[in-house]
C-alpha cells in the first residue's frame, strides 16, 4: 500500500503541475474536456479521480503531446525537472533586473555550448556567475535543467505556479520567443544553415490542427541544444579513423627533459581506436587508468583525437545521459615517418583533463621498454577507476548475417546465439562482416551490454526483450 501511496502522490503533483501551470492547456476547461472530467470545472480537485484513471490519464497526455524522450524517460520526470529548475530560477534569478531575455539566453548556449574552447566555461553556475553580479555564490542544484532555465530566462515559459492564473496564457506569443530564440542561435553557431536547425519543428507550430503546448516548447529548445551541440563540436570520429601508429610505451616532455619519471604512456590499438594507459610507477605497485582515444580528420585535414575518461561509459551507459567533463579534443600532429617518434597535442575543444597533463610525448626504444615491461612483472597493477572500467568480449564476434536479422555468438556460451532483428534500429542495416560487435560490462555491474561500437549502439540486457532480441540455438 505505501509504494503505490507514494507512486499516487507523485501523479497527483505531476498532473497538478500541469493544470496550474498551464504547461499543456491554457485553461482548467480545456484540462477538465480532455480529462473528461467536467466536475473539475466546480472546483473538484483532479486528485479527487481514481487511481488508475489518473494513471491512463497521465499516459494519454504523454502520447498526445510527445516529449523529447532521448532526454526525458517520462513526462513526469520533465515536470520533476520543470519543477527544481523553477525553484532555482525563483531563488536565484528572478529578482535580478536588466538579465531576463533572449540574448541573456543566447549568451548562455554560447558560452555552454558553442565556444566552450574559448570561454573554458563549462558548468552552468560559472556562467551565471559572469552573467550575474551575485552578491553571494548561490549554490546550484545539479539537477537544473538547461533547457528549461534558458525557456524561463527569456520569459517563453513561467515558473512552476502553485494556482492556476486567471487569463489563460498566449501560447502564440510565447512561440514567437522560442523560435526567436532558436534561430538568433543558429546565427552565431559555426557549421549551421538556417535548413539544418529543425527547419521543419520551427514550422510545425503554423500548421492547422497542430497541437499546441509549452511542452513542445521545451522539447523544440531541447533539439535545437542537440543540433547546436552537434555542429558546434568536432564531427563523428567513426566516419574517417586515422592510424598514427603509436603502439608501445611513451614518456611526456616538457623541452628536452622528461616531465614525469615515473609516469607511462602506453597506446595499444583496440578495434578502430586506441586505448591509452597511463601507468605511474612505484616501487611495489602500477596505478594506471585507461581512456579511449579516437584519431580521425577534421575540417581541412585537421588531425584531431577525441579522447574519452575512464568514467565516460558509466555516465553514458549506466547514468542514461553524456557528461560533456569526460570528453576532450587535442589536435595533434607527429614526426614523419610511419613509426612516429614524436606526438604534440594541444587542447582543442571540450573538457580540460587533469589527467591528460602533457603536450609532448616522446616514444621509449624498444631496449628500454623491454628493460621496463620485465620490471613491472611482479609488481601489483591497481585500476584507478575499476568501479566505472569498462571490461570488453572480443571485438570481432562471430555474426551472421541474414536479409532481416543479425546471429551474434555469446562468446561465454558458444552454444547461444543472440538474435538480433535489424528493424530495431536503422542503423544496424548497415552492419557487415567489418564491423564491429561485442558484449560489454561497466564496473562491477553484472549486466552485459550489447554493443555495436562502430554504429554507436549500445543495448541492455533488461531490454532484450522489449526490442525482439531473443536466444537461438542455431544462427538462422
């Protein structure tokens, strides 16, 4: 009885926070028709309807004005977000003057987004502190949510109410803002045409018969971010892989001097990338961490290498959502030759890791790393971040192909086979025998992941089920 007390107490605070709000209707009338629930208009709280009505009810708004479901699970988890981020905009924001409008919001995506290389701001609070003169550092929740506190800082959406207003609102007028908003930041973002920012979304809003919401505002705010994200950072890394060749051990240099003695860098290539150790060595123990490093061509031949912390895959596959402080960009550029000695970086783009300390790498003779690798034998070798350590099958699973499915062979159960419909996702249509497919575990979590790596798709075992992925024992 207490769990579902408490799962009925946060439908009726979420659809209260859409009633009052106004975040779907304009007004308790156009509610209580959609509801079916006239006696809403005689003040009867919609917390007064049955459980499972309100349930069907809360799924029905859902399908009906869709959400941006690759950043929210649920429309009650974008009203939870809707309602912290209004409660640190109130705290925090609302009664500052002159900083309430598009340009301020622009600003913002700017400095978050677009030219982070430049401004090296990456957390929301710093850029409300260059924005804001804060005459206390106000603490920021880290569950605000952009883009919903950049809606409610150009005024196209109000804070969470407690009563539902009089006037309904113009939704109308609102909109104006947003797409004002959305294409004043298409402006100032390299690499985008006005065509290529959800030309067709910014237009839906002028059809007959489209449904109208501020739901649609947060989630037309949330794919422009996405697009802007997109153009904004370097391109796909799996497009044009480069090989520099860089297997075996390396040390950083600071001019002609080695910058860390004990510390070594080691490259060995997995799949279509790299991954880089970074050993630092005492006398009874290794501690060393692992990051993935993609080399790949930018624009105008640009050589970048987009490298990847330890944690990236936790947040990205365990947490459901990408941490922009584990990912970095260098430009890189090497010695001729086609066994490099010599490798400069320089930050490009994207978080700083403290970890990634060096400019300058220099590679160990293979007398020396010889010397260096008999030395280490005995000694204990200690992960540094085994709880997010990403453990990987081999890359080149047996698979066969077949018109509609994929037959991926367990490599723990030979006898097992994974079947794999390729209807599932569009992108494994293109997946031949080169490509790349392994099963894949984060920490200590027992669960193995399913993951094409080359088509950045990743599926978890709870899912199977819901996607068609079944056992066979034979593949076809």
């Amino acid at each position: 009885m207490e769990a579902k007390y408490l799962e009925e107490t946060q439908l009726d605070e979420c659809l209260n926070v859409i009633l009052k709000s106004n975040l779907i209707f304009r007004s308790k009338k156009e509610f209580s028709e959609f509801a079916d629930y006239p006696s809403l208009m005689n003040n009867n709280p919609i917390t007064k309807l049955p459980y499972q009505r309100k349930l069907e009810l809360l799924l029905r708004i859902q399908t009906t004005f869709p959400i941006d479901f690759s950043k929210y699970d649920s429309l009650q988890e974008l009203v939870k977000s809707y309602q912290t981020t209004s409660r640190f905009y109130r705290a925090c924001i609302a009664e500052k003057k002159g900083f309430q409008d598009i340009e301020t919001a622009v600003k913002m995506v700017d400095a978050l987004f677009i030219h982070r290389q430049l401004t090296g701001n990456s957390k929301l609070d710093k850029v409300l502190s260059s924005l804001y003169d804060f005459t206390e550092r106000e603490s920021l929740n880290e569950d605000v949510d952009v883009e919903i506190f950049l809606l409610l800082l150009m005024g196209a959406l109000p804070p969470v109410s407690e009563r539902q207003k009089a006037t309904a609102p113009d939704f109308d007028s609102e909109w104006k803002t947003v797409k004002a908003f959305i294409l004043r930041c298409f402006q100032i973002t390299p690499n985008v045409t006005e065509g290529s920012l959800i030309n067709e979304t910014l237009d839906n809003w002028d059809k007959p018969g489209f449904l109208k919401s501020r739901i649609f505002f947060i989630t037309s705010v949330c794919q422009a971010i996405k697009n802007i994200r997109e153009a904004a950072a370097p391109p796909d890394m799996y497009r044009d892989p480069l090989d520099p060749n860089l297997e075996g051990l390396w040390q950083s240099y600071d001019k002609e001097t080695v910058k860390d003695a004990n510390v070594f860098y080691e490259f060995y290539r997995f799949g279509r990338c790299y991954t880089l150790r970074i050993n630092e060595v005492f006398p009874s123990v290794i501690n060393y961490s692992e990051f993935s490093c993609f080399f790949y061509e930018y624009s105008e031949g640009t050589p970048v290498v987009m490298i990847e912390h330890p944690k990236a895959g936790y947040w990205y596959l365990i947490k459901g959502k990408g941490n922009d402080d584990y990912g970095t960009y260098l430009t890189f550029k090497t010695d001729l030759g086609k066994k490099p000695e010599n490798i400069w970086f320089n930050h490009y783009h994207g978080a700083r890791i403290h970890e990634l300390n060096f400019t300058h790498l220099k590679r160990i003779s293979v007398e020396k790393e010889s010397q260096l690798r008999r030395s280490w034998e005995t000694k204990r070798k200690v992960n540094l971040f085994s709880d997010y350590a990403c453990t990987w099958s081999d890359l080149d699973l047996v698979v066969t192909i077949t018109k509609n499915c994929l037959f991926i062979k367990d490599p723990v159960n030979p006898d097992v086979f994974y079947k794999v419909p390729k209807s599932i996702d569009p992108r494994l249509k293109s997946f031949t025998s080169e490509s790349e497919c392994a099963f894949l575990t984060i920490g200590n979590d027992p669960a193995r992941w399913l993951v094409f790596p080359s088509l950045a798709l990743y599926f978890h075992p709870d899912r199977f089920a819901q996607l068609g992925i079944e056992k066979a024992d034979k593949p076809y």
